[in-house]
C-alpha cells in the first residue's frame, strides 16, 4: 500500500512538471506570435505616420533645409526607396539575429543604444513595483479590515483619486510645487537611486490604485467564505483571517493584475522619464518619434511587446504553481 501511494505521488507530480512545461511551450509560442504581430503592425503604419524619414534625419544631422538631390541620396542611403515588404523582409531578417539595425540619428546600433539606458529604466520599474505592491496590499488590507467602515471609504477614495490622476500630470505638479519647496527631488535626475523614489510614486500611483481595489474586492470575497467563517467561529483574529485565510485565496487574480500592470508599465514609464528628465529609455523613444527614427521606433515597440509577454507568462506560470486547478485545467 505504501509503494502504491509513493508511485500515485510521483505520476502527480510528473503530471503537474508536464503540465508546466506544456504551459510553458505555449505561451512561448504565443511569444513569437505577438512579437511578430506586433512588428507587422508598426510596419504597415510607417506608411500613414506623418513627414519625410530622410528629411528628418538630414535636419538631425544639421541640414536644416536640404536640397532635393540630398533627401533622395539620404532615401537611398536608408533603403526607403525600396517597397515597404522588402524593407520589412530584410529587418524580420536582421531582428531575428538579434540585430535591431541603426538609429537613423546618431549612426548607432540600436540594440546597443537600448541596452545601455536600459539600467536605469529597468530601476525605475523595479521601485516602481515594489511601491505599488506595497502601497496596494497596506489599502487593500485596511479596506478589508474596516470594510464600510470610514477607514474603508477613505481608502476608496484614494484609490479612485489615484487610478484616475495621470501619471505625467501628478509628476508635473510634483516639479512644480513640491521639489523646488522641499528640496525632495530633483528637477534634473541623475539616474541614481537618490532620485528614483519621485518618478517612482508617480508611477506607483495609478497601478496601486487599481491593484488594491481589485485586492480589496477578494479579501472580502473571502472573508465571507465557509472556511473563513470557520476559523473565526474557533477564534481566530481578524488578523489571521486576513493574512492566513483571505490573502492566499485572494492572490491569483491579484497576481493576473501585477502581471499585466508590469507588462504595461514600460510605456508609462517611457513617459514620466521625459517628464524627469530620466536618463532612460524614456527620452531617447519620444526624441526618437519627433524625428521619425524608424530603427528606434520599431526597436522600443518590439522590446515592450517582449516585456508585456514575458510579464503575463510569468504570471501564468506562478499562478499555475500556486493553484492546482490550474494545472489541472493546462494538463487537459
């Protein structure tokens, strides 16, 4: 009987490793899906964006008005005068090597351009996260406790003031009133974490907001659940309710949440960096779209859909670790 039991643990336990991986090979593929959607999509708008690519990039190399002959040469020179599947043939090509071409500005690969200010917005984000999280379970948690209470419709309020406050608006206002009276801050960031924690509260914001309303709703979903009713029936706190019956059950849509918020924050981030002066990935992408630097262009969009996906799959698989249904539900 005992071997019985010990061959049925580990056929589950192969069953849920298969099932991960199986989820895994999936959403792999739905990667490759999406980045290649993704590049098909900003290549057929190329055609409707405003401007000449040439013009624009000769006027960044200092040629405020060129002659015809020059903007045709430059058109050569980038391989515009080719038709548009040919020129997204030969960069699918090049991408797919890892080679993002050159920025039509500077001259530079863009992959190297990329990676050298991805640093700093990779520890913007990462604060960013970590404030989010934190300001989202410390409002869900007294929203919970205190449900209709005062506690409970201040941290209502908050949120919806948060959740539709935009971003560069609240940062704005911060370099405005707060940092030249305070001192907090500054106007000009360097990159360090000395000046990380005003973009990152402005970021934080907005997704805290959202997140602590959603973890709110299943905390309290939970506490009304049998089991809860239970544990407090024997005497448990409410603070063992929370934290030992209702936040485990109320984790997997609010991890779903985290994961498609982290996916999404990159964008935002692009933003509240030009709005700081962030040396990131932020004021090279908007200097980038005022000049129609395609390369640059194409480069950051692949990079965010790569971002988002790798976000959400993570989230998929943390989730699919964390409940068995849903290694239950991958495995069929």
């Amino acid at each position: 009987m005992h071997t019985l039991q010990i061959n049925r643990i580990n056929r589950t336990n192969k069953g849920s490793v298969g099932a991960v991986a199986a989820s895994l090979f999936k959403r792999c593929a739905q990667i490759l899906l999406t980045l290649l959607g993704a590049s098909v999509l900003i290549w057929a708008m190329l055609p409707l964006a405003p401007g000449d690519p040439a013009l624009r990039t000769l006027q960044a190399l200092g040629l405020e008005n060129p002659r015809e002959a020059e903007v045709q040469a430059m058109r050569r020179e980038l391989r515009l005068d080719r038709p548009l599947w040919r020129q997204y043939g030969a960069w699918l090509a090049r991408a797919m090597r890892g080679d993002l071409s050159v920025s039509w500005q500077s001259g530079r690969p863009v992959r190297d351009e990329l990676v050298k200010r991805l640093p700093a917005t990779a520890r913007l984000a990462f604060v960013t996260l970590l404030m989010a999280l934190a300001l989202a379970l410390a409002l869900a948690l007294v929203g919970a406790a205190f449900a209709g209470g005062w506690p409970d419709r201040a941290m209502k309020l908050l949120t919806q003031l948060g959740a539709s406050a935009p971003a560069f608006l609240l940062g704005l206002l911060l370099l405005q009133f707060v940092v030249p009276r305070s001192g907090v801050g500054r106007v000009l960031s360097s990159g360090t974490m000395a000046d990380v924690w005003l973009p990152a509260f402005c970021l934080a914001i907005g997704r805290a907001s959202d997140w602590a309303q959603l973890l709110r709703a299943g905390l309290i979903e939970a506490l009304g659940a049998r089991y809860t009713l239970v544990a407090a029936a024997r005497g448990a706190s409410k603070l063992r309710l929370l934290a030992r019956y209702a936040l485990p059950n109320a984790l997997l849509p609010f991890l779903s949440a985290v994961g498609t918020g982290v996916g999404y924050l990159l964008g935002g981030v692009a933003i509240i960096e030009a709005v700081f002066t962030w040396p990131g990935l932020g004021g090279y992408v908007i200097s980038a779209i005022t000049a129609r630097d395609l390369p640059v262009i194409q480069g950051f969009v692949i990079f965010s859909a790569l971002t988002f996906v790798a976000a959400t799959m993570l989230t998929d698989v943390a989730s699919a670790m964390i409940d068995p249904r849903l290694r239950e539900a991958a495995r069929r």
